[in-house]
C-alpha cells in the first residue's frame, strides 16, 4: 500500500476506534476520556474547580487546561505569557497555530479577535477529534483545523501571509525534532508578516537538554530574538521577529499593557513582561544551532 494512503487508513482507524472508546468510556477517578493516538496515549481529566486538562499520558505534562464555557480562562501561565507577544504581530488579522492540543489558545484568540482568521495545524485526528468532543473547540469562517504536518503546513504557505505564528507542537515529552532545526525556523521567517511576530514555547534548560540550541537556532534566523521566562513554570516563550527593531523591557510591558486594556485582557500583560522579559545576552547560551540531518551530511 502506497505510503500516503497507509497513513490516510491508519487515521481512519484510529478515528473509527475513537469513536468507540468515545461511546464507550465512563467517568472514573477523574478521566472523562482515555485512547489511543499518535503520540500513545490521550487523557481527559476533570478537576473538583471546573477544569478539564488534556495529557499524553497518565500523570503526564498538561498540554491544556480549559475551563468550559470560558475562552478567556487561560489557565497555564505558559499560555498566558504568549500573549505578551501579540503587540509585536501587526495588524493580527490572519494567525497560525502549530499544535491544536485542547484548543485554548486558538478559542481565545477566536473570541478576543472578532477580525482574524485562525488557522490551526494539528498532525493527529485523534486530537482534533478529542478537542472537539471534548473541549468546545468549534470551527467556523474564522477558525478552520487543518490536519497534517506542521513543518509541510508552514514550508506550503505563500511568503508574508501570517501576522502571528505561534509553534505550539509538542508529543509527551518534547516539540518534534524537525520543528526545531534551521531549516524549519527560515520556514517560519518566509510564512510570517515582516511585521509580524514567531511565538515559540520551549520547556527550559532543566527540563530541555536542547534548549539552548533551540534559542540559537532562533536567533540564527530572526533579526531580533527575546525570550520571556514564564513565571513559576518550566516554560520559556521566545519573540521571534524578522526584523531588526530594538524592543525594551519597558517598551513590551508597555505595549502589552495597552493591548491587555484595549482587549478586557484578564491578565496583567505588563507585570506579567516586567517579571518574564530576559535580555538574550544574559541567557549565556551554550549551544549549537540545529540542521536537518540530511543537512549536516552534506560536504
């Protein structure tokens, strides 16, 4: 069987199998839904406060906490702090999200942005289908889910043609190899606004053995790089911009505390920058930027 429709019958599969388990499952300790995907395992798991948390295994990282009914409740602070980054992403009018998970940012940035198109590139059908049985995530004119493989996704887009990108794609433990190398990061610059902005979450050092590679990698691309430390996590967000423009700590709190305002923001964008925001020579980076393998072979 040719490889494409191998792949194509395996999602039907794992999408007819989910479909029983979702007939099938009961509430049980906590875990509305557990099945299988592409990344092993999925769990939905309720809380006593109303939040309903989607992981790739059983005590595993969250890879979102929604609480129903309320797109304006970000629960993880790595969420929260992406949106420090939206001032720098100019007209915000078409936006790209890599890793659909349990829809949180992308139904935020949906209700909160009334004008945009929301794109949102999910590899798994198992997600997507978890997302929306589960989550609320409901696509319309402004909000489409498109299946299939982020790096192809971003390589395929018409240069310039999003204001926001933001690479939120991990499996159970880590973003996928080919999202982090030089080669997937000038994808990025040619899809993205010269205007526009790259938000990229990355779990930090001690947690990442790559990370500094990772934040080099940026930086080998992108005109200006900032990184923002997400408060009492173990995520860092990195503002990948292509263009040369000098951002401050003090111009982003401001610029972000603006945005919060003219929004009804729940979250205080400009503490939140104030206490996050890290000048890039202070990281000290200790790394080497990633190449695709077929990249490093060459002479």
């Amino acid at each position: 069987m040719p490889r494409n429709r191998r792949i194509a019958f395996l999602q039907i599969v794992a999408l007819l199998g989910l479909a029983a388990l979702l007939l099938a499952c009961a509430n049980r300790e906590g875990v509305v839904f557990e099945g299988p995907s592409m990344h092993g395992s999925i769990i939905v798991e309720d809380s006593a406060e109303g939040l309903r948390t989607l992981m790739f295994e059983r005590n595993g990282a969250r890879q979102s906490v929604v609480k129903l009914g309320d797109p304006d409740h970000l629960e993880l602070s790595y969420a929260r702090t992406v949106l420090a980054g939206l001032p720098l992403g100019g007209k915000l009018r078409r936006m790209l999200v890599l890793g659909l998970g349990g829809g949180s940012l992308p139904m935020f940035l949906h209700h909160n942005f009334p004008d945009a198109l929301i794109e949102v590139v999910e590899i798994d059908p198992a997600v997507a289908a978890v997302a929306k049985q589960f989550f609320n995530v409901r696509e319309d004119d402004r909000l489409r889910i498109r299946l299939g493989d982020a790096r192809k996704f971003v390589e395929d887009s018409p240069p310039g043609i999003y204001d926001l990108i933001i690479v939120d794609a991990f499996g159970a433990n880590s973003v996928p190899a080919h999202l982090s190398t030089r080669e997937f990061s000038l994808a990025l610059r040619r899809a993205v606004a010269p205007d526009g902005v790259v938000i990229a979450n990355l779990w930090r050092r001690a947690f990442n053995a790559a990370y500094d590679s990772m934040v080099l990698t940026y930086q080998s691309v992108f005109e200006q790089i900032i990184v923002l430390d997400v408060r009492a996590d173990v995520n860092s967000i990195v503002l990948a911009l292509p263009r040369k423009t000098p951002i401050s700590r003090e111009y982003l709190t401001q610029m972000a505390g603006d945005l919060a305002r003219s929004r009804n923001f729940r979250v205080d964008l400009a503490d939140l920058v104030k206490s996050a925001f890290k000048d890039i020579e202070s990281l000290e980076l200790d790394g080497s930027v990633i190449r695709d393998p077929q990249t490093r072979q060459r002479p």
